[in-house]
C-alpha cells in the first residue's frame, strides 16, 4: 500500500499545477492542454516546494499540508469550472500548428512509431537504474535526501540542514525545490520512503520529455518533434542524471519551459505565456543555483528586447510571473542559507584566474570533448546535427525570428555564465570540469536541441519527392 501512495502523492500538486497553468492560459486545443498538463508537473511541484517553504517558516510542526493541497485543488477547480461555463461560447484564436503534407504524414508515423519504441525504453532504462541504485547518485544521498531528511526527522529544527559546519560537498546552499517536496511527501505518508524520491525524479525525466515533444509539436510539426524526442532519450546520461533523484534534470525541465513559453509569448504578443515563462524561470532559480543565472540572464536579454520593440509592458509581466519565486529565494539567501563555495576568493585572486589563458585552453578542451562524445555515441551527435542543419537547411518562419533571436542569447548567455564559474573556481579546474561538465550541459540541452529542430527544415519534408515550396 505504501508503494501506491508513494507514486500517487503527488497527483493533487499536478493538478494544481495543470489548473493554474489553464487558468492563467486558458487555451483549449488538444496539443495545448496536452502541453500543459506537462507545465503542470513543473508548475505543480514548484509552487508545493514554495508553500512548502512557508509552513516551515511558520508552523512546520503537524501542519496538515495534503489537506491544505486539496484545499487549494478545490478552489481552483471550483473558479476553473466557473470559467469554463462563461467562456464556453467564446471564440479563441489557437497556437497554429502546421499540418504535415501527405507524404510527410507516412514518415510521421514511422517517427511515432519509433518514439514510442524509444519511450519503451526509456522506462525500462528509469526502472533498471532505481532499482540498481534505489538511493540515488551521490548527490542524491548527499546534498537533496539528506536535506529532506533533516527536514522530516526533526521538523523543529530543519534549519539544521542550512548550517555552514556541514561538510561542503553537502551544498546547504541550494535552493530547497526537490528536497522540499520529498519531504512534505514523507510528512504527508507518515514513512520515509525513497520511492517518492523515485517519483519525483520521474515526473521531470519525462515531463521533460513530453515538453520537448509537445513544444516542436506547435512550433513546427509532430514529425519534427518526434526526431528531436527521440534524440533526447538516446543520450544515456539524460536517463542516468533523470534517475538519479538529483536537480539537473528538474532544473533542464524549467530552463526548457521557460525558453519554450517565451518564444511563444513572443511571437504570439501573449500576456499569459510571459507570465507563465516568469514563473518557470523562478522556479529555475528554486531549484539549483545555476537557476539563479537563468533569472538575471532572462531579465536583461528581455529587457533589451522589449525596449528595442518599445513593448516594456511584456518585461513587466514576465516580472509578474518570476516575482513570487523570486522573493521567496531573495530571502532563504539573504535570511537562512550558508554562502556558497564558488564566490570565495578575494578580487586580485579572481581577477588572475580570468586573464590566466591556460584555464580557458583547459576548459576549451573539455568543451570540445564534450561536443565529440556527448551521449556516450560512438560517433559525434552533436556534430551530426550540425552537419544534418547545413546540408538540408536552415529555415525559420519570419514570424518566429525575434522571438528566437531572445531565446538563443539567453542560452548563449547561460553557457558563458557557465565558462565564468569554471575560470573563478576555488576547486582544481580540471577536477571541476570532469565532475560536472556533462551534468551542466545536460542542463540545457533539451533547450538546445528545441532551439536547433525549430530553426531546420522540417524532417518530414526531406523525404518529399517533389520540391517543397515553403511560404
């Protein structure tokens, strides 16, 4: 019985999510609501983690918290069902999504066909890696269920998983997301039980993706879509890290629902998804101090864009959707958490690394190995896919161009601020970039692959017979 519960706990903080989601983008297609039920896994677990949070602060002794969730359930289906019935006869102008052509659609299914292969695999690969190490990786047992364990076993005290003594491969710094919801999740089932970290790291291995998925699914086609899924699970170590019960995989869930939903809010000039793609960039800060990057970054490449296109309303309500996360991590910072370990030297030392040419030498190397080899292929991927873009061809809609301008800078700019931490490390560089080179492109590589199979010709069209005339 334990094990059920373990995998349906969370369901009240998925609908809430999904709710919330609808409810601020109250769009009704089939992809579309299919697109945010999966925002709602991230939407959903974000906001339970912060509220979570205050109930610590306030009284986290015997607070009846799954109560308080289905409360909140409750109330947002009751004004979601209300919504509904006033806006049934409304009209609504949809995301477009273009129709593959008749020959394409035969390649489509074929596509499909092996994504669901693929997705067969990909469950059997989550299963074989929780049950060999149902603890998780190092980190797991190190930094998140420890946290969640200090958490749950002495609640009075659980501003003790934040001490400065702990050793600092701990990171009492991190943000509090997954540890967080594993353990109001062991508080709500009365047990400790690591199958609802196993959950967890579920919902945001293939929430994620599903949201790659869905999101080339409106931008581009489900062909399209389904070649660069396929691509994602065949990476090994997305499905290690994503079985892992660690924060890579979460916070590559938000860096990718951010991006996604501000490249739609931009070329469709739609409030909600500004908002939306505020929150999700907040709750990439709430996950992982790499987060923290994705805040400020997304803010000033926004900024930039929105007085350029003289829209600076848009920047305002991204704030709106970022705020809340925003404030409550500006306070477990400033209030409650230890510094960090990266931010430790003086001025002049920082200052000698930076104009040091060897440390970017090394870190160039690691970058190269890595493009050569990521994924564990026997051939380069990477280089593939590039080699694959120039040979058929890039092609952007008009339409999609500035918003993919925005979103391209804001990764550029997120694996800079990556090189920057590497060259200021306090740790041996080399050491630094073998132990989490992979895990820090991992997490943003979903985005790039969004952003490389919404800018190509269309998969489906490359086996055409006839020239393909694009408008």
């Amino acid at each position: 019985m334990i094990y059920i519960q373990s995998m349906l706990i969370y369901l009240p903080a998925l609908a809430i999510g999904f709710l919330l989601v609808h409810l601020i983008w109250p769009e009704r297609s089939l992809l579309i609501l299919l697109f945010k039920a999966i925002l709602g896994i991230g939407a959903g677990l974000g906001l339970t983690s912060l509220l979570y949070f205050f109930v610590l602060l306030i009284n986290p002794v015997g607070f009846p918290f799954l109560t308080l969730q289905i409360v909140i359930l409750l109330v947002l289906l009751f004004i979601t069902i209300r919504y509904e019935h006033s806006t049934r006869h409304a009209t609504r102008a949809a995301l477009h999504v273009p129709p593959p052509t008749q020959h394409a659609s035969r390649i489509t299914n074929y596509a499909l066909l092996i994504l669901l292969l693929s997705l067969i695999i990909t469950i059997a690969s989550f299963i074989n890696f929780s049950i060999r190490r149902d603890q998780g990786g190092f980190d797991a047992w190190m930094i998140y269920n420890r946290a969640a364990r200090f958490i749950y076993r002495d609640t009075v005290n659980w501003r003790a998983t934040l001490s400065p003594d702990l050793y600092s491969g701990s990171h009492a710094d991190y943000p509090l997301l997954v540890p967080a919801n594993v353990a109001w999740a062991w508080a709500s089932l009365g047990a400790e039980n690591i199958r609802v970290s196993l959950a967890q790291s579920g919902l945001f291995l293939f929430g994620c993706i599903g949201l790659l998925f869905t999101a080339l699914a409106q931008v581009r086609s489900i062909g399209q879509a389904s070649l660069a899924t396929i691509i994602l699970m065949s990476f090994s170590g997305f499905i290690r890290d994503g079985s892992s019960q660690t924060a890579d995989v979460p916070l590559a869930f938000y860096i990718l629902a951010s991006i996604v939903l501000l490249y739609l809010a931009i070329q469709h000039n739609n409030r909600s998804l500004f908002v939306l793609s505020g929150f999700m960039a907040g709750l990439a800060g709430w996950v992982k101090n790499e987060g923290l990057l994705v805040i400020a970054i997304s803010l000033l490449m926004l900024f930039f864009f929105c007085i350029k296109q003289k829209s600076i309303h848009s920047f305002f309500q991204f704030i709106a959707g970022v705020f809340f996360p925003a404030l409550v991590i500006a306070y477990f910072k400033v209030a409650l958490a230890p510094p960090g370990d990266l931010f430790v030297g003086s001025l002049s030392e920082n200052f000698s690394k930076v104009v040091d040419p060897a440390r970017y030498s090394l870190i160039l190397q690691f970058i190269f190995h890595e493009i050569l080899y990521y994924g564990g292929w026997p051939f380069s991927l990477v280089l593939s896919l590039l080699v694959y873009g120039f040979v058929f061809g890039f092609h952007l809609p008009k339409d999609f161009r500035k918003a993919f301008g925005v979103v391209l800078a804001i990764i550029g700019m997120q694996l800079i601020g990556y090189i920057g931490i590497y060259l200021i490390t306090p740790y041996d560089l080399k050491w630094h970039l073998t132990t989490s080179l992979g895990r820090t492109i991992l997490q943003v590589f979903p985005s790039l692959l969004f952003l490389f199979f919404a800018s190509i010709r269309d998969f489906g069209n490359l086996f055409e017979s006839h020239k393909v005339i694009e408008s």
